[in-house]
C-alpha cells in the first residue's frame, strides 16, 4: 500500500520489489515450453517478484526464481492468499 498509484487493475499492490515471494509450486517449466533448466524438478519452489536489492527491470511480478525450501534471508517472504 505504499504506492497506491501502483496498483493493478485488480486492486493487488505491493507485488514486487519488497522481497520474492514463495509460491507453492514446483519449479517446473511451463506448459508447453521446451525450454530446459537443470534445476526443474521438485526440489526448488517457485518463487516471484524480485527483492529490494534487485535491479528495477527485475522488480516485476512476472519475475521468476527458486529457491530451496529451507532458504533464509532477508529478502525472502511470503504472501497469505485465499
């Protein structure tokens, strides 16, 4: 809520640029997608949206990472959705 002006269509704010946000999915490639990564698998979740550290192009909601799920740090978070 910060930036109201940001907002998205839909009301979200606040979607990227404060830490990445875990997601519950696996990180797996898209469907459809050839394109291959040597970390695809079960092990590492998907997470989305860039930290306060990145770089501004990378501090979008359609950026997209893993992680380990027992990864810690100061720019790693979570969003409580329904």
């Amino acid at each position: 809520g910060s930036f109201a002006t940001g907002a998205s269509p839909y009301g979200v704010e606040d979607m990227a640029g404060n830490v990445w946000e875990w997601t519950a999915d696996a990180f797996e490639a898209y469907p459809n997608s050839s394109y291959q990564d040597p970390f695809y698998g079960d092990t590492l979740r998907v997470t989305r949206g860039g930290g306060w550290f990145d770089e501004e192009a990378q501090a979008r909601a359609t950026n997209r990472s893993a992680a380990a799920p027992d990864a810690a740090n100061d720019d790693l978070g979570f969003r409580c959705v329904r």
